[in-house]
C-alpha cells in the first residue's frame, strides 16, 4: 500500500526534507510504514545534531545562526525547530567543520 504525505516546507504537514531539495509541494511517496520510521529518525533537533557530531549543542546552534548555507528547519516539535539530520551531517562535513 503507497501512502503519500506533502512536504512540509512548502505546506504539508510532514517533515521530509529540507528547503534546499524541495520541489515545490508536490506529494511525495512514501512505500511502506518502514520508510516513514526511517524519515523520522533521521529528523531531529540541533541537540540531537550536536550529538551525533560530537560537539557541543551551542556550536552547532552558532552554526546555524552563522551561515546562510546551513540547513533550514523542516518543521517544528512544539517550541523547538527540527531538521533532517543527515543535512546537517553532510553540510559539516563538507564545509570542514568537523574532522
């Protein structure tokens, strides 16, 4: 059974990806309840960021205040944005933030 959801940064409600991949709001499928567990655990919090860094959460909020490349939020957990981690990931490591 394919379930679809809307990406989130351009007016769904469900966190997929981040600005700089959206394709203007079209439906995004989704296979199988696997591959939204999956999604999820890769959307996160800067702490969760930091964490999976390395470093200190105040290092990578810095970060994110600093630079206009950094990724956006794809949504927000009450009063805390959420971003794909993996983004986060990769922008560190490929602006030589982290060894």
């Amino acid at each position: 059974m394919s379930v679809q959801v809307e990406c989130s940064v351009c007016g769904g409600g469900f966190p997929l990806h981040d600005a700089n991949v959206c394709q203007g709001g079209r439906w995004l499928p989704i296979v199988t309840r696997r591959d939204v567990i999956e999604v999820l655990s890769d959307v996160g919090t800067l702490g969760d960021a930091a964490t999976l860094l390395g470093v200190r959460p105040n290092r990578v909020s810095n970060w994110a205040a600093r630079h206009e490349d950094f990724p956006a939020p794809v949504g927000s957990v009450g009063r805390w944005p959420v971003y794909i981690l993996s983004a986060i990931v990769t922008w560190a490591e490929s602006s030589d933030r982290i060894a």
